[in-house]
C-alpha cells in the first residue's frame, strides 16, 4: 500500500513538473534535455519512512536545480551546498547523461588531455598526510628511501620522453611541505619550467604551499598551472592531515591565482569520507573565486605502511557520480583522473570520459605509483574514438562560439 500510495505521488509530482521541462527542452545547439513524450525523469533514490509529499516536493526542486545547472552557459561560483547535494544524488545514469551533455557545451567530448607527472624530489616530506608514502612519518613502514631533486638535464629528458610519447602537459612534484629556504631548489626549478615550456609544453608542478613572491617567479619562468590538492571537505579534512590547515591551502590557491598561474586542485577519494564530504569538497572548489583550471579526481591507492594502507578501494559509481557533478557545476574545467586510474577497467575510464573527465595522467610512473603507459592510452583512445588534446588549446566555451559536435 505504502508503495502505491509513494508512485502516486511521484506521477503527481512528475506531472506538476512536466510544463518546466518542456520549457527547458532545447538548451544550445541541437541539445535537448527531456523533450515532450520522453520518459519521465528518474527519481532521486531515498531511506523509507519518509515523508512521501515531502519527498515529491524534494525531488521536484533537484530535478529543477539540476536543469537549470544544465542549461548554463557560463560558469558559476555562487553554489549553495545543497543545490550541490541536489544534483550530487540524482540517479546516477541520470546524472552521467546530463554531466555528458554539458561535457558536450564546453568541450570537445572526444579531446583528452594526456599528462605526465614526474617526481623531481622523492620522499622526506615532513607532512603527515595518511595517505602519503613520502611523509617522513611512514617511512619505517612503507621503506621508501628519500632522494635528492633531480638535476635539470634528467628532468629535461623526462619531459623530452613524455613530448615524444604525445603528453602534452609536463607536470613535476616535490615531495615537501613548502618553499621556504630553497632557493637553489627554487632556481632550478625555474630552469625545469622554463626549458619544459620552451618544448611548447604545458608546464605544472606541485611544490606544497608557496607565497606570492615564489608564485610571481614561477610565474615569469613560464608556469602553466600550480598543483595544490585540498582534498576532501574542510570537515574531514582534519582527521586526513594536521600539520597544515585547510585555510593554509586555499591561501596558496590564492597566491597562485593572484600570479596569474591556473589552478589545479582535486581531492582524493576513498578516504574514509562519505558522500557529504565529495559533496563538501566539490563545494570547495566549485565556490573559489574562479575555477580550477584542473580538477584532479583521484581514488586512494592504499599504501601499506601508511595510516590508511588497508582501506578498501573506493567504488567506481562514487568516482562517476563526483565526476559527473564536477562536470556540470564545473563546466569549463578540465576533469583529470588521477591516482588509481591503473586500477579502473577500459569500459569504467570510457563512462568517466563520457561523463566529463577530459584529462589523464600517463607515462611511466605517476609519483610512487604504477601509472598507465603511452601506449596502453594510445590504443584505449584508438578503440573509443578519443584523441589528445593539443597543448594550450582546450576548446572554447559556448559563450565563444563553440558548436557541439555531438
Ligand atoms: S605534502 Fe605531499 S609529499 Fe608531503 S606527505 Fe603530504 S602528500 Fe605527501
């Protein structure tokens, strides 16, 4: 009985809401959201022993947040977090459907952009971040032996590789907490980023938290985008790290920002967070004064001998349905996935890039972990119709007069 009554009102409510969707069938170029005669929307899946009226009333306003974020044209940083959680829990091939729409307005849906990331400085870093191999902390346990940086010429080769393999961003990590008193390192890393840039290479790196001078200077040498992760949601975050805070990150966002430097900021899944903190994460950044550039998605690779070796690997639908939410409150960002990719099957990166994500990291390593190689993605693009994206060159947003070539 309690089940009939709940699809009557969901007949009611999809009825109410019928006019609204007509409405916004037509949304750019040939793209139609619900046009007359479709079925009706799925609805958001929800705990019994709700109210049933409220429910409707519910799913009524997330189908219509979820719409009208549809049929944007232009990117917003005014996000509430609910209309966030509003779009984050429709049913999850609804949401990949409409993320894959809006992938198609801003993007060109067969371009991703192939990465390489190297680690110029391995290990020692004094931060206690629980997932790192590279933290100090964890050393006796994971046994990775601290490095020295690499010099420029190897760094330099690397990318050389990298550019003759089809990656076309350069990306290069230091394993410690911040700049301050390196100056020679600082220098040469000037040098990496200025010879990786006269290679006609997008150029990033990933150096902890910076100031502004620091980020000025990389700024002049030819830096491209800043690497500096936040995470997950200011609310976990404490239980993941404590020897920086979240605001210390979002302050060398700022200080990146400010340089004129593309942001790249993502979080990491599979942490022990739950739902609320995606949601809370992708709020984060959906809310900075202008988006990432970059938006990392990566899946925790459970390092033994760190504080979280023996978590479970997060489930695929969870980095779909963040994907997914990234691509449409994010519209113009490039959605990288990141970490753990080596462990997603062929068909679950096909319904990622589907469903938004336009960026890799390949090559041979990806910092300590195991990375899929430029053939391995040469041949996966070949089989699905996908092509690199050429340096500097991400497709021009609606309002610039991209068509779509769905
Ligand atoms: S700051 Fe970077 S290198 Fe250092 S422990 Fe955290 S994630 Fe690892």
């Amino acid at each position: 009985m309690r089940v009939l009554v709940h699809q009557v009102l969901l007949r009611t409510a999809r009825m109410r809401l019928a006019p609204t969707a007509c409405r916004m069938s037509t949304i750019a170029a040939g793209q139609v959201v619900p046009s007359p005669g479709s079925p009706p929307p799925p609805t958001l899946q929800h705990p019994p022993g709700h109210d049933l009226e409220h429910d409707a009333e519910r799913q009524q306003r997330a189908r219509r947040i979820l719409q009208q974020a549809v049929a944007a044209t232009a990117p917003r940083n005014d996000w509430a977090r609910d209309e966030i959680s509003a779009i984050f829990y429709q049913p999850l091939m609804e949401l990949a459907f409409q993320a894959a729409i809006v992938h198609r307005r801003f993007h060109n849906p067969a371009e991703v952009q192939l990465c390489t990331l190297m680690n110029i400085k391995t290990g020692g870093c004094t931060e206690d971040c629980s997932y790192c191999a590279q933290s100090t902390r964890y050393q006796k346990g994971t046994g990775l032996e601290a490095k020295r940086v690499e010099s420029v010429e190897s760094v330099l080769e690397a990318a050389r590789i990298a550019k003759e393999n089809g990656s076309t961003r350069f990306c290069m990590g230091a394993a410690w907490r911040d700049m301050r008193g390196r100056k020679n390192s600082l220098r040469n890393i000037k040098e990496m980023v200025s010879g990786v840039r006269a290679m006609g290479m997008e150029v990033c790196v990933t150096l902890g938290m910076i100031n502004e001078e620091q980020a000025k200077e990389l700024k002049e040498a030819g830096l491209t985008a800043y690497n500096h992760n936040v995470d997950t949601s200011r609310e976990f975050y404490p239980s993941i790290i404590s020897t920086r805070t979240y605001d210390e990150r979002l302050k060398t966002l700022g200080h990146v920002r400010d340089a004129g430097i593309s942001v790249c900021s993502g979080g990491i899944l599979g942490l022990g967070e739950t739902s609320e903190d995606r949601i809370g994460l992708l709020h984060t950044v959906a809310t900075l004064p202008s988006h990432p550039e970059s938006f990392p998605v990566n899946a925790l690779i459970p390092i033994k001998g760190t504080p979280l070796g023996d978590r479970k690997p997060i489930e695929f639908t969870s980095m779909l349905r963040t994907i997914a939410t990234a691509r449409i409150i994010m519209p113009a960002t490039i959605i990288r996935i990141a970490a753990g990719r080596k462990t997603m099957p062929e068909e679950q990166q096909a319904l990622c890039f589907m469903a938004g994500a336009n960026a890799v990291f390949t090559g041979e390593k990806m910092l300590t972990t195991e990375c899929h190689g430029w053939d391995e993605d040469a041949a996966m693009f070949g089989r699905w119709g996908l092509e690199p994206m050429k340096s500097f060159q991400k497709s021009p947003v609606l309002a610039e007069g991209f068509t779509s070539q769905a």
